[in-house]
C-alpha cells in the first residue's frame, strides 16, 4: 500500500496556503511553527515534490502546491462530515455546534426575534454566527468555516443547494418633509435615479433594490452609498434621498432610528430570504428543520 499523507499534514498544508507564513499558519493549526514545518517537509518527502519555497521573510507556495492545498481542503472537508454523519447517528437535530452565516441586512432584525424561541426549543443548540456580506459567507461555506448561510436571493449560488423560507417586501422611505410622502402608493416612474440612495457596492440588498425599481445596476451613479441600513436611514431622514427598506428592517423598527415615512410600492416587489449549504453536507434534514424554525 502507498504511504499517504496524512490529514494532520494536509490541514498544515492548507493553513500555510491561506497564511503563506509559517507562524500565522502555526497559529490556526494550534502547533508551533516548527512542527508545522516539519509536518510539510514530511509530506514533501511522501510526495517527492516541493509544495512552498521558504524564505526569511516570507512563504511562496509553489504551483504543485497550492494545486495540492486546494484538493487537500476538499479532503479535509470530507473527514469532518465524516464526522457529522457519524455523529448525527447519536444525538437529536439541532444539538451540538452549528455555525450560520448571516448577512448584515437580515442578522439584526432576524436573529433577535426567531432566536430566543429556537434556544428554548432546542436548548442544547450551540450556535455560532458569523455576519458578513454574501460573497464572503459563500467562500467560508465552500471552505468549510460555517455549515449553512441565510443569504437573500435570487443570488448566484453556484452548486450550493438552496431552500426558500420567505418574501422580504421592499417598502419605500423619504423624509416627512419629502413631496412623495404624501402619496399612498409609489411608482417606478416616480423614482429618480439621481436621488435613489443605496447601500455600497457588495450589498446584495443593493441590486434588489435596483432590480425592484427597474433600475440596471449600471445605471446607478449616486453620488453617496451607505455602509448600513442604519446609516442610510438617518440619510433619508436628512432630505439627502430616498431608498426602499426590506420589510424585515422596517418591522424590526429601523423605522424609529431617525424620522422617515414609509409609503408602499404600486407594484410589490419582494427579495427571497432563504439558506445555503454544501450540497455534499450530511445534515440536510437538520437544515432544513432550522429553516422552519427561523421562518417568522
């Protein structure tokens, strides 16, 4: 039989890819330094290839080797659902870790209110959140650091299987003192591109929003982008705009952060909040039990 590497040196391996220094990779394999460049000398040597090239200051991983880390992350990937699959066979769904990603423009005005009831219901949850934007959360997904993500759709999610739980209507927002706060419904026509503002560009909440006022994502030259929907609240509430709101920001109260009106659009348009996992995973049932649960 072939002498292999082991996954103890392909996790090194993939770390010093990532890192591409030995002390910071040492530091996310919680060995040190030395025996994490022992480990890829060892596998050097069963491989009969140079997988890094090591200078004083630095680490440039060859071709061969980043070739190899990559296919090695898949590995590691797959022994930890080993993991999950054999554990799943002992213990009830939603126990134990379970790390969700979640983007800003759902997190806030989720999470606090579908939580408290989720812990009761399974108090032996533990759960980890990471909040970032969608493009983020889907290469930390692919990578193995979170098991599920609760994105907004439509979205490419390449070959991530999806589940739709709900409709998040979009609402329009303007000052009090705005001429189109005294309307009882909004057009399209009545938007003007110029004065339309957005949040910044890696927002997926920023192309729904085009996309819900018929806008291309080209078109769009504002001349502000706000970092959070709460900044671009108090932005509406200064006369500088207008923007459309995500039901799930209004009924959490972002509303009350600075003084808007809110006006409901002629012809509703909605994004789709739902999550996104491996296809490979082998907690799909689970998944798809967190789903319900986080549905408000």
């Amino acid at each position: 039989m072939k002498i292999l590497p082991s996954l103890k040196q392909i996790e090194y391996l993939a770390a010093l890819d990532e890192e591409c220094h030995f002390s910071r990779a040492a530091d996310l394999c919680n060995v040190t330094p030395s025996t994490l460049s022992a480990g890829i000398r060892d596998m050097e040597s069963v491989l009969d290839v140079i997988l890094a090239e090591r200078t004083k200051r630095s680490v440039l991983m060859t071709p061969v080797g980043h070739q190899i880390a990559e296919r090695g992350r898949q590995l590691l990937r797959d022994a930890e659902e080993i993991m999950t699959l054999a554990a799943a066979t002992k213990k009830a769904p939603l126990t134990g870790d379970l790390h969700l990603g979640v983007i800003p423009t759902i997190g806030p005005f989720l999470l606090s209110r579908v939580l408290p009831a989720l812990w009761r219901k399974y108090p032996e949850l533990r759960l980890y959140l990471h909040e970032e934007q969608t493009d983020d959360l889907l290469e930390k997904l692919r990578r193995g650091d979170i098991d599920v993500a609760l994105i907004a759709l439509p979205y490419d999610v390449e070959d991530f299987e999806t589940r739709f739980l709900f409709e998040d209507f979009f609402h329009f927002a303007c000052s009090a003192t705005h001429p189109l706060a005294a309307k009882e419904k909004i057009d399209p026509d009545d938007l003007d591109n110029s004065g339309l503002l957005l949040l910044q560009d890696g927002h997926c909440l920023r192309g729904h929003a085009l996309d819900a006022c018929g806008h291309e994502q080209h078109e769009h030259r504002g001349a502000f982008a706000a970092t959070s929907l709460y900044t671009l609240v108090q932005m509406v509430a200064a006369n500088m705009g207008v923007t459309l709101l995500p039901q799930l920001a209004t009924d959490g109260g972002i509303s009350q952060v600075a003084p808007i009106t809110l006006v409901p659009l002629a012809t509703p348009s909605s994004r789709h909040i739902g999550l996104v996992w491996r296809r490979s995973t082998h907690r799909e049932s689970e998944f798809e039990l967190l789903g319900q649960e986080l549905t408000p």
